[in-house]
C-alpha cells in the first residue's frame, strides 16, 4: 500500500531527497506522498526509503485509502519504467 505523511511532518525535506520514484513533494504545510507514484520503493530497494531516512517515528504510514499488495506495488513500479 502506498505511504502518507501526517500532521506530524516536521518538513525537514530528508524523505523528498531520497524517493527515488519523485513521489513526495512539500505541501502546504507537510510533505506529501503521491499514491500514483508510490511504490514503497519495490523495484528499487527492500524497504520504503522514506521511513529509513525520517527523523520522526510513525510520521510516515500505510494510506488506508489505497492498499496494494506487493504484486500490485511491482506492476505499478513496472509500468513507471
């Protein structure tokens, strides 16, 4: 499933630097994931870089509102390269 970012961002910017499929941009007053470019990095490493680069624990969540499986989440990678 894709990531979202809560209220609690301190927008320090590390996760948008390191995503490697420019999936996270700063908003208005947090930065956001895009789901549709959200792949959880598979395809490029085996865990979601933007948790591993995150200073604040449980800032970066599943999005409940798009839930994809592993397999969806490659297919998603695939057809974005």
């Amino acid at each position: 499933m894709a990531k979202m970012i809560t209220e609690e961002c301190i927008n320090c910017g590390a996760c948008e630097a390191d995503c490697p499929n420019e999936a996270i941009s700063q908003g208005d007053s947090v930065y956001l994931i895009d789901w549709e470019k959200c792949t959880e990095c598979v395809g490029h490493f085996d865990s979601p870089k933007c948790l591993e680069v995150c200073p604040v624990d449980g800032v970066i969540i599943p999005n409940p509102a798009h839930v994809e499986s592993k397999e969806q989440l490659q297919a998603k990678y695939a057809k974005m390269n």
